[in-house]
C-alpha cells in the first residue's frame, strides 16, 4: 500500500518505518524542513533504540522516504495517517489545532478518494470533526471524493518502540464500514500471527480507549505511590506487596512499581485531557483527578525525604542525581520528575550534579543557564564531593554500579533512591543510609520520624 504519514514525531516516525519494514511504500512527511534533512541522511530526531538503522535499511531498499512537501505526500498516497502532535492546553484541554490544520490541507490537495487514519491521541469526536473539514474543504473545491475516516491509535512505549509496532500485543482500529475493515485488517495481517489480536471496534470507542488504556497505567502507578507511602510508616515493603498482588492473575504484574511519580509524554497528557474530556459534558472523573493529584505529591514526597534528612537544610548542599530522562531507554525529558526535582533543590539553594547516558543533550538546553546545576557524562564523576546520591531514572547502569566507589566519591554515604533499584539489606551492610520507597525508612530518617508501633495501629480496636 501507498502510505503517506504527516508529521514525523515519535508516533509517526516509528509507524511509519515499521509499514515500510512490513512491504509498504511509506512517505513520511514534515513542514520542518531541517528534520527532512537529517532524516534523508538516516539521522532520527530522538533517540530510540534501532531507529535509526531501520530507517536506514527501509531507506536504502527505496521503501521509504521523507519530503517537507505536504502536497506531495497528501496527492501520492492512497492511505493518509495523521500523526501530528496533540499537546495540552493550558486548561489540560487537548489542543487539535495541528490536527485539523492537517485535516484543511488533505480538503486541499485530495486528488482521489482516500483513506484517513487517525493515529494522533485524540478525545471523543475528533476522527468526526477531521472528516467534516475536510469534506467542507472539499465542497468549497466544488469536488467529490470519499473520505474513509479510521481511528487507529498507537500504544507504543519509548524505548520499546519498535517492538511494540512490530509486534503489537493488540491492534485497535474504529472503522465505519466492512470496506474499510478489510484494507486495515491486510494492512495489519503481517504485524500479528493471530488476527484476532486487531480489535475493530467503532471509531468512538477506537478513540476513548487510548486514553482509557493511559489512564489505568497511571491509576495503578499512582495507587501503588500512594500505598508506598503507607507502608513507610507501617514498616511493610511495597515491593514484596507488589509481588503479591502482582501473582494475582486478576491484577498481574505490571505497571504496579512505586517510584517518584510517573512523567512523559503520555501520561500527564492524557489523564489531564480525559479529566477536561468529562468535564466538557458535565461529569467529574474523580478517580482520575486523584491520579493526577497523588503523582504531583509523589515528587513532592521523595524531595521530601532528602529534605527531613538534612534537617530542612538544603542551602549550600550539593546533590548528585543520577537520571533525568522521564526512564531507561530514551532521552525524553517531557515532564521528567527529575526536572521537577532539580527545580526544587535549586528553590531551596542547592547545587545539581547530574548524570544521564542519553539524555544530556536535551538537559543541556533547558538547563544551561543554570548556573547550580552541572551535567556529567560520567555519574561517578558527578559524584565527586556531593552530600547526596539521588537515584530519578532507573537505568540499568546504575544497577551495575560499583557501589564502593560510589560511597569513597559521596561526602556523605547517604543515597535516596527513588527507583528502588538496591536492596536495603545490602545497602545498610555496605555503610549506606539507604532511603527508598515504600519501605522502612533508611537510617537517616528513623532518627527523626517514629515509625509507627503496631501497638498504635491496633490500639483502636483494643479500646
Ligand atoms: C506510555 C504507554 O505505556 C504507551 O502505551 C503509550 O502509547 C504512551 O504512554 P511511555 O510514556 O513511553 O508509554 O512510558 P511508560 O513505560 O508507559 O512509562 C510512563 C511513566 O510511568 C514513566 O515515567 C515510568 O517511569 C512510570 N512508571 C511506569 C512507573 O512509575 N511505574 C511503573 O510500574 C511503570
């Protein structure tokens, strides 16, 4: 199939080497004449991991190819895909101005009857007002082509990218009619070994159950953080309770850690849209407003935690932190809890050395007028004489770390790790004040906050 995708950001980029991986003749095209460029030459826009060589080898094998002319990608192709970017408004509201700007130019320049798949999150009713432009704009041509409108969101996770578009553990397409059922079930036949696997659904609930998807990971994170926060207290251990209720095949795995709060480009995005979404027709999602609210206060917590260490003293103290990415795997700093960190230990006069594997370059254009934060390369160079080791992304590196250089490096051998990535028994017997989530507090903190006795807990039912 001839598939021309607008916009080459991560949901458009990534689709659109994996149809071409997958045999089809793939345009992809941007107004942004300099990523066209670069792209041309195989030099992807953000890190992914496999990207680029993809790219390369659909490229080189003439499958697929980038241009900064609209028209041309909207006149080529028998299918178009909408993969613009929806970002937030400053009310949480989803901001479609860049879809429908592309919805006026396929009016514009549709030559043929054509396929338009959504692939943008979108709310409720947007795959309808994308077909009402562009058939307005094609009445005022005085022409009559048929749209076939598809809702086709994409689920795919950064850093797993590729093998979440390659080999989707479901597809879902809103479709309107049997015509438009067949082209994407063939245009999705060689992504799965089981067809059954592609959902065709309405276009309406094709569109809510992206944003349903987000907003139940973000649930369960934001649950487990709220509970993390009980179990310090009570002295239980979110992980091992995480394991528990992980094996529960009703509840499973995933998706259950604690840590600093969640970030991205998903995440925050969507809950905040699917809240203003309710709101528009008079209804409050609760559920979802807590959400947002316990991994506001999650970040808030875990600054917290080095905060009561030094007794309120931030001022003058030099935190090194390891991660600003928002996880492993990708350079993305959208909504990074560590940006969030690193702006209140600034607020309250500390310095920042950090430390990233991919993310520096990004970090280094948000933060380079900051005079108190440093980026290294290395994280044991970023070690070098600070008061603290704050552990934000869990890349794996870090796990391998060689621990008794971290403590000769520390000033003090104290580390907040919000990642949980060490066991505190070993931690404690290498000499660390190790202070994480969700367990007993490190020894730092037992000094100065009474864990509750179980006498405290029980005494209620006692009296
Ligand atoms: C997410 C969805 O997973 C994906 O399906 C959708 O298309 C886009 O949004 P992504 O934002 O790439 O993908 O990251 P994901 O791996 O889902 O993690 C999101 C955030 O949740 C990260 O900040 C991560 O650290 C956090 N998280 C994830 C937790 O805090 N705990 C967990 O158990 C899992």
């Amino acid at each position: 199939m001839r598939i021309s995708v607008i916009g080459t950001g991560y949901v458009g980029l990534v689709t659109g080497t994996c149809f071409a991986e997958k045999g089809n003749q793939v345009l992809c095209a941007d107004i942004d004449a300099t990523r066209i460029e670069k792209l041309n030459q195989g030099i992807a826009p953000f890190y992914e991991p496999g990207l680029e060589e993809l790219i390369k080898k659909n490229a080189s094998k003439k499958r697929l190819h980038f241009t900064a002319n609209i028209q041309e990608a909207m006149e080529s192709a028998e299918m178009l895909m909408i993969a613009v970017g929806t970002p937030s408004d400053l009310d949480g509201s989803t901001d479609l101005s860049y879809v429908m700007s592309v919805a006026e130019s396929i009016g514009q320049h549709m030559n043929a009857d054509k396929y338009v798949v959504v692939k943008s999150t979108v709310p409720v009713g947007t795959c309808e007002a994308v077909r009402n432009v562009i058939e307005r704009v094609l009445r005022a041509r005085g022409v009559n082509y048929k749209v076939q409108i598809v809702s086709n969101p994409e689920f795919l996770r950064e850093g797993a990218a590729l093998e979440d578009c390659l080999y989707p553990p479901r597809v879902i397409v809103g479709v309107e009619n049997d015509e438009t059922q067949q082209v994407m079930l063939n245009l999705y036949r060689p992504f799965v070994e089981d067809t059954s696997k592609i959902l065709f659904v309405d276009i309406f609930s094709s569109e809510m159950t992206k944003y349903a998807a987000n907003a139940m990971l973000a649930t369960r994170i934001s649950f487990m953080n709220e509970l993390s926060r009980i179990c310090e207290v009570t002295g239980a251990n979110i992980d091992l309770v995480k394991k528990g209720m992980g094996m529960d095949p009703r509840i499973g795995p995933h998706f259950l850690n604690a840590g600093v709060g969640y970030g991205g480009s998903c995440f925050p995005k969507d809950v905040k849209a699917l809240i203003k979404t309710a709101r528009n027709i008079g209804s409050e999602l609760s559920i979802l407003q807590a959400v947002e609210e316990v991994n506001q206060q999650q970040h808030d917590h875990f600054f917290k935690k080095v905060q009561d260490y030094f007794k309120g003293q931030l001022e003058g103290k030099t935190i090194a932190m390891w991660g600003l990415a928002f996880k492993p795997g990708t350079d993305d700093l959208r909504e990074a809890p560590a940006l969030r960190l690193i702006e209140k230990f600034l607020y309250y006069g500390a310095r920042v050395k950090a430390a990233d594997p991919i993310a520096l370059e990004g970090a280094r254009k948000l933060l380079s007028f900051e005079s108190r934060v440093e980026l290294f390369d290395s994280f044991y160079e970023a070690l070098n004489g600070a008061d603290a080791l704050v552990i934000v992304t869990e890349w794996p590196e870090f796990k391998g770390a060689d621990l008794n250089q971290v403590k000769a490096s520390l000033k003090n051998s104290v580390i907040f790790d919000g990642r949980n990535i060490f066991l505190p028994s070993e931690m404690e017997e290498l000499g660390f004040d190790y202070i994480s989530i969700g367990k007993e507090m490190g020894l730092g903190l037992q000094k100065q906050t009474a864990i509750l006795q179980p006498q405290q807990i029980t005494n209620q039912w006692i009296n």
